[in-house]
C-alpha cells in the first residue's frame, strides 16, 4: 500500500491556513528526466489565524529537495527542517513580518506515467495540478485558499522546447549559453496553485483575436503537435463563440491580453482551465468533418465553452477548500449547458443531458459511492470529480434558475460575481448572493449540497367533476444512501401543465383566486403535500416535471393511452420525448419479464402506431426527431429494473428495434434516401439535423438484414466524406452479421492509422459490439501495436467502452469480463491511479445484479483491495463499494 492507512479528510476539520503566499517566482530548468524547479516564496501568518506554532509545513511528494533558504541567508541545515513522503516542515520561520522562502527541487518528468504535476506527453512538458498536482512540482501549501500571484520563468533547448509557455503574459525573453533559451510569464491575478500550468515543446500555434464589449482586443492561441494544425478551427471558434455568449448572457467580460489553449494527447480528463492557460486532451480540441463526428463538434464546443467560463466561476472566484468543488464545477456545467443549448437546439441539449444523468448519475447516487453534492468525507479528492458534483451539482443551479427566474438568476449572479470577485469561497455564499439578491429564502433549499440519493416522487391525481378541480398529491422519499439512513425533505420545484383530451391547453389556476396560465411551479416542500387546480371543465391529461425541472425519479401510474396522447400533444419538448420512451420502456419491461419467462416476444401495436404517428408528424427540428424515434438506451433501462438482467435487456429491446424496423420498413427508407446526402461534413443545424436522422433510420433498416440495406450502409461507410456519416455505418456494419464486416474495419484501420482520436473510435466500436466473438476481439485489440495502457484516451476507448458500454458481454455469466477488467486495474493501479480508479466503475454497481454475479464481481474487487502498492484512489473506490 503506497499509504499504509490513508487518511479521511472531512469537511468539518476545515480551518483557515496558518501561513498566507503573496507571490510566487518559479524558475523552471527543463529536462525529461530531470527538471530542475527554484521557488521564491514571500510568505507571512495569517492574520485571520490565531492557532498553530512557529513552524511551517509545506505540501510535496516525492520531490528530490536540493536547498532551503529564509530570506536569503545560508541554506537550512539538517536540523531545522524535516522532509517525508508528502510534506517539509520548517521548524521555525519569522512570526511578526513577511518573510522570503527559497526552496530548490528536482523532479522527473518522464518517470511521471500518473499525469499528475509535470509530465511528458509526446515529447512535449506540461502539467496538470488540479486538485494537488502542484505539490508533484515543488513544496507549497497546495489548497485552494492560499492565492498568489505566479511569476514564472521556464529555461529549456531551443530545439526540443521552441514554445515556452505559462499563465498569464509573457514579460521578457532571451536566450541562454548551450542552445538554450528563457521565457518569463507574468500572471497579474491572485490565484491559487491548482492553477498554474506550463507547456514546453515543439508546437504550432493558431491565432485569432476576439474584441471584449469594453473595446479590448484579446489575442486567441491555440497550440498543437505540427500534423494537426488544419483541426483547430472549429475550436476556435468555439471559443469566440463563448466568450461571446459569456458576455451577452453573464455580462462576464475576459480579463488577460492573451487566451491560450493547448492539446495534448496524454491526459486524464476532459480539459483543464489554468488561467491564461487551458490545457485540453486532444480530443477537445482537434477537429475536421472527416475525422470528428456532429457529436465531437458538439462536444469541442461544449467543453471550451465549460474552460472559457471557469475563468469567472472558478478562477476569478475559487473555491475555499476541494469540498466546495460543486461551486465552481455544477455553476460551470449549467453554464456550460445554457451555452450548448443556445448554440444547438434546446430541446436536445436537455434530453442529452437529463439521458445521461438518469442513467449515470442516478446510478451514483444509488450505489455504495453516493455522497453528496458537497461531499462530507473523503480519502482521496480526485475520486469526487464525480457526475453527482458535476452533474447533480449543475442541476441544483438549474433549479435556481428554474425557480427564480432568468432575470432574478441573473441579478444572483451578479451580486455573486460583485460579493466575492478574488476570493476564495463556499456553496453556501453562491446561495446566500441568490438569496440576497432576490429576497427569498433558500434555508431548505440547501439541503440539495448535504443530502445524497435521488428523490423519488409518487404522484396522485384526483379530478372532481362537480367542483371542476384537479387535486394532484405529491409525496417525496429519499432513499438512505452511505452514512446517511434518514433523510429531510426537500425543495423541489416541480413544474406541471394540463392538457385538455383535444389537445389544447388547460389553464393552470392554483386556488380559485389566483389567476391562470399555462404552466405554474409547484413547490414541494413538504413529505407529503396536495395542490389543488380549479375551473377544470373535463379531466385534463398531467404534463409533470416539464422539462425535468428537477433531479428527482417520478412515480405516476399512466396507461400506454395517456402516454401515447402526450407523445402527440405535450407542448414541452422534454415531455413529449419523455412520453415516449415511459411508453417504449414499459413495453420493453413486459418483454424482458416475457423473456425470462421463456415466453415468445409479440409486440404491442400501440408502440407501431405512436411511432407511425411520429414519423408522420415530421417534426422540423431534426435532430429532436431523431431523438423521438429513439428507444431508451440498455443503460436507462437497466437502471429502471430491480435486478439487472443484461440478456434479457438486450434481447427485449433488439426485439422491439426488429419489429419496427420490419414494420416501418418503408418510412425509414423514405426517411433515408430524403435526408441521406453526400455532403462533406459541415457543422450547421440542418445538416447535423439531416446526418442525426437518416442515420436512426440507417440503423433501423440493419436489423432487418437484408442485402440492399447492407449494400446502403457498405456504400455510405466506403464514400462517407464526414466521421458522422462513416462512423454510424461502420457501426451498423460491426453490430450486426454484416458479409463485409471485418473488410470493413480493416480499411478503416488502414484509412485513419495515423490518426490516433480516430483509432480511439476504432476501438471502442468493436469493444461495444454485440456480436458474439467481441470479448475475443476485446483481448486480441490489447496486444495490438496500436494498443498503449499509458494514454488514457487509449484506455477509455477499449477497457472503458468494453467494461462500461458493452453490459451484455462484460456481464458474461462466465467472469471473464470481470477478470479481464481486474486484471488491467491492477496493472494501472501502478501506472496511473486516477484511470485506474475511473476504470472500477463497471464493478462498483455489483448489488445490482443476481446473486451469482454479485458473488463473482465481489470476488474481483476483493482481489483488487489485495494488489501491492494500492493507490489511495483504488483502494478508496474498491474498499468503500465493498462495504
Ligand atoms: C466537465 C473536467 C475534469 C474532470 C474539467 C477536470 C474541469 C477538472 C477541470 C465538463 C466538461 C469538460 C470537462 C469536465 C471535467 C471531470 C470532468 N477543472 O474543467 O472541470
Ligand atoms: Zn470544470
């Protein structure tokens, strides 16, 4: 064990640094192997401090210390100071005045497979130090709440490092004896160090400019390996889209003379926002139509976006401590969500991420790692970069904005920005600046940031025809999740609409004074509360939770009437779409009971017809059409069963794909050949719109495995000119009993190997592949040259898609999926603690399956919690999901 007993940090032990950093001078000498760090720190107490004795600890891990110094006297000897695994502490330092401490270190950048602190990604330097890389980098106190200002000056071979990059502005330039050459970078505001960043290598670099609203004219970099610089456009202009929109809707104005973004190809996650300085993974970045799919560019845009905005909510105001994580990443994620959906549709950015929340979130907080938005506890925080902080988090801002409205949210945030610009703070103050801002009360409201586990919502109606009123009864319960058995209630905005039986609108009149329109907020406070509707000519139909206005589980008796009529007439987009798949999932559950009944599947007509009526509605927004065609993915609808049966989900749902497609064989080809186009890829509405549905329609039409259908999808994969249009092809080729199938995938090998986001995705089609032989295909893709179990995106893309996207064959009743999945934890667990503790999730949902299978994955967990040397990360995850 790297930690013979790791530690439980809590929220309730926070108290304020004893020691303060005011400015911060680092001279980096670069080298692989060896990089030589000097740091210059002017250092006094903090006032606000009165415990603590006159010594001084510093946060670092192994870190090769070479001198101390306090204010430029001799070098510290022995004796006054002591260095471990992970700290120094300097017995004495000046108690009265500010003080100047010196340190130099040495560290080892190639040796560094964790990529955390300062790495080597391609031959190029560069750092990642969110939450405590810093402290892999030099001794410091590395917690959010100490700002300083950085001054940074980086020393490397004018060959192997031509570009030199830091935070903020370059202030002078030279160069030096032996090749070598210097760079020094100015960052004029207060930050804390887990946002500080350098790059070094060999890289290009495309400019742009983007002119604030106060005039100012901002030079936009972004940097890349030399082969890639015909893939940043796109990105480019993401980003002048974002700081755009940042303007527009926040009145948030860019701070800096330059804005610079890096790719690199070895990264553990999404993107990092260093001030001045964002560091992306490749994929967030790079993009061309025939290399990048819609949902790429989508997702390029959404994730500059998300770094763009982290400047003010993040940067320009922190986070006191990494419980408060929520604060800057659920504001950043809503944010980050507005802006996708103004930029797209609406409609489809909410169902994609209300999908993606049900599915993976709710599944979070129902398992043994649910912890709250703010999490009270933790061993090590990189494992609380969590979809309930980020996600559940971006929701309880959403709430905010449901609740007070767009220009009440507004009028919190500025007051938000106002109160706490340059400061370090909680979730509590974002709450208390809403509150102040808009004269509401928000006390219960946050227990939303200390209550884990997902609200479950049980709905009753009862319509009284002789008092035309519509009583709708509301009853929350909490189910108790780790640590926590007993649960409040909460706050809950729910919003409704009524829907006369011809399809207009009923008006929603709380009380028989209020006045009526055609949507209101319910607000649920209480376990058990009723809401009575007046002047109700007929019973009208119950649009709930429009726009799924909170992150709750709803439960309402419908039958497959109601929810085909809401399929038709809902006017909420989300609803309508949600109508849908509640109709679709019911259906699928009765088949799945049917299959482990072993009874022969037969169809519900009233599916045929609702989604006949869809296809003859044609709805205009393209892209929402395709989403209405859809059927609820296998992941939501495992989530909806009490013991996951993977083949009974797969077979069910397969079932229903094969009988519409059979059955609306000639609208989904009209739909294919009116939308199916030849055309090169461009990033537009419409012609996403067209890709998104002609490909559903493409998907339909395999199941029926016929050979002009074949030969349609053969054709488009060989002549596609966009990713969009050849991936989906591809796909439909890999996961159904194609003649070309593995011609197929050879050429697309041959046709994009040197491009390394595209063999990504040539990794993960064949890991998700339901086909028979993908569990063979699984372990001969390990030894393929192309293979590297040190780039995360590599990883992601077979152990992660094979283990978290392939549940019919990684739940293979035999356990080789669950060993094969231990197996390569433990493997990373040395090289790459965070990836491999990302990589436990598949087995952490163990209690969810029958008891055969929740004996075998306990069985790889526990052997897991017996690997040498566990990281924190994976011992916190497999210990915690074994409890
Ligand atoms: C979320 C990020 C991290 C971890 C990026 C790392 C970040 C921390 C970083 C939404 C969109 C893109 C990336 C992420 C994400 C997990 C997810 N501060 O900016 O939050
Ligand atoms: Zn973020």
């Amino acid at each position: 064990m790297r930690d013979a007993n790791p530690q439980t940090i809590f929220l309730k032990d926070y108290s304020v640094p004893e020691y303060l950093i005011h400015t911060v001078d680092l001279t980096f000498t670069l080298n692989e192997e060896n990089t030589r760090i000097s740091s210059r720190l002017t250092v006094s107490r903090n006032p606000n401090c009165k415990t603590g004795g006159k010594s001084l600890t510093l946060a670092g891990e192994n870190l090769r210390l070479l001198r101390i110094s306090l204010n430029d006297g001799n070098d510290l000897t022995k004796g006054h100071y002591l260095q471990t695994q992970d700290s120094l502490t300097i017995y004495e330092v000046p108690q009265q005045q500010q003080f100047i401490l010196t340190i130099e270190n040495e560290i080892n950048p190639k040796a560094n497979t964790a990529l955390e602190g300062l790495y080597l990604s391609n031959g190029m330097l560069c750092t990642q130090c969110e939450a405590e890389g810093f402290r892999k980098i030099t001794y410091f106190l590395d917690r959010p709440d100490v700002m300083a200002k950085f001054t940074t000056t980086l020393i490397g071979d004018k060959d192997r490092y031509p570009v030199l990059l830091s935070n903020g502005n370059k202030i002078a330039y030279g160069d030096k004896p032996d090749n070598c050459h210097w760079v020094t970078w100015e960052d004029p505001f207060n930050k804390p160090c887990y946002l500080f960043a350098l790059v070094a290598g060999r890289l290009v670099c495309i400019e742009d400019s983007f002119k604030t609203m106060s005039g100012r004219n901002i030079s936009l970099q972004i940097y890349v390996e030399k082969e890639d610089g015909d893939k940043c456009g796109h990105a480019m202009q993401s980003l002048k889209n974002a700081m755009l929109w940042d303007e527009q809707k926040f009145g948030r104005e860019y701070d800096l003379d330059l804005y610079m973004i890096v790719a690199v190809s070895h990264f553990n996650m999404g993107a990092m926002e260093n001030k001045g300085l964002n560091i992306f993974n490749t994929k967030f970045v790079l993009a061309r139509p025939d290399t990048a799919t819609d949902a790429d560019y989508e997702h390029i845009e959404g994730v500059i976006g998300h770094e763009y905005f982290h400047n003010w909510t993040g940067n320009r105001i922190t986070c006191r401590d990494w419980f408060q994580l929520s604060l800057k990443e659920g504001f950043t994620v809503f944010r980050d969500q507005e802006f996708t959906g103004d930029r797209t549709s609406k409609a489809v950015k909410r169902i994609e991420d209300v999908n993606m929340l049900r599915t993976r979130q709710f599944a979070e907080d129902a398992g043994p790692l649910a912890h709250p938005v703010r999490p009270d506890a933790y061993i090590e925080i990189n494992n609380f970069y969590t979809l309930t902080v980020y996600e559940k988090g971006a929701e309880i801002v959403r709430m905010l904005h449901t609740m007070l409205g767009s220009e009440g949210f507004r009028k919190g945030s500025d007051l938000y920005f106002a109160r706490h610009d340059g400061q370090a703070v909680t979730c509590d103050d974002f709450i208390n600046a809403m509150e102040a801002a808009n004269g509401v009360d928000l006390t219960q409201f946050r227990r939303w940031y200390s209550q884990a586990g997902t609200p479950q919502l049980t709905v009753f109606q009862n319509y009284d025809a002789a008092a035309q009123t519509l009583t709708i009864r509301i009853c929350q319960h909490c189910p108790s999740t780790p640590g926590q058995a007993l649960k409040d209630p909460l706050h809950i905005p729910v919003t409704i609409g009524l829907i006369y039986q011809d399809g207009s609108v009923a008006p929603c009149q709380l009380g028989s004074a209020a006045h009526a329109s055609n949507e209101v907020i319910l607000q649920l406070t209480q376990s058990e509360q009723d809401f009575t509707f007046h002047h109700l000519a007929e019973r009208p139909v119950v649009s709930i939770l429009r726009g799924f206005s909170a992150p709750v589980k709803l439960i309402m008796e419908r039958s497959l009437q109601e929810l085909a009529f809401l399929l038709s007439y809902d006017s909420d987009t989300f609803n309508r779409w949600e109508a849908g798949q509640q109709l679709a999932g019911k259906i699928i559950a009765g088949l799945i009971a049917d299959w482990q009944n072993g009874k022969a599947l037969k169809i519900n007509p009233i599916i045929i017809t609702a989604y006949k009526k869809v296809l003859a509605q044609a709805e205009k927004d393209l892209s929402y059409f395709a989403l209405l065609l859809g059927l609820p993915s296998e992941s939501y609808l495992a989530e909806q069963m009490q013991v996951i049966d993977v083949e009974a989900i797969h077979e069910a749902r397969e079932f229903v794909k094969q009988t519409l497609a059979e059955q609306l064989q000639a609208e989904f080809k009209t739909l294919y050949l009116n939308y199916h186009r030849d055309e090169s890829g461009l990033f537009d509405s419409d012609a996403t719109g067209r890709r998104r549905i002609k490909n559903i329609a493409l998907g339909y039409l395999s199941k029926l495995g016929c050979q002009d259908i074949q030969q349609w999808s053969e054709r488009q994969f060989y002549t596609a000119k966009n990713m969009t249009d050849q991936l989906a092809a591809l796909a439909d080729i890999v996961n159904n009993p194609h003649p070309a199938r593995q011609q197929c995938l050879d050429s697309f090998y041959r046709q994009w190997h040197a491009d390394a986001l595209v063999i990504d995705k040539w990794f993960s089609l064949q890991a998700t592949s339901c086909m028979p032989d993908t569990f063979a295909t699984v372990q001969t893709l390990m030894t393929h040259p192309a293979f590297d179990i040190r780039n995360p995106n590599r990883v992601r893309s077979l152990i992660g898609a094979f283990s978290q996207a392939n549940p019919l064959h990684f739940h293979a009743a035999n356990s080789q999926g669950y060993k094969f999945l231990a197996d390569q934890i433990i493997l990373l667990n040395s090289l790459n603690p965070q990836v491999a503790s990302r990589m436990m999730t598949a087995l952490t949902s163990w209690r969810r399956y029958d008891s055969i299978r929740q004996t075998l994955m306990k069985a790889q967990l526990e052997r897991i919690m017996t690997t040498e040397a566990i990281s924190r990360d994976v011992y916190e995850v497999a210990s915690k999901s074994l409890l």
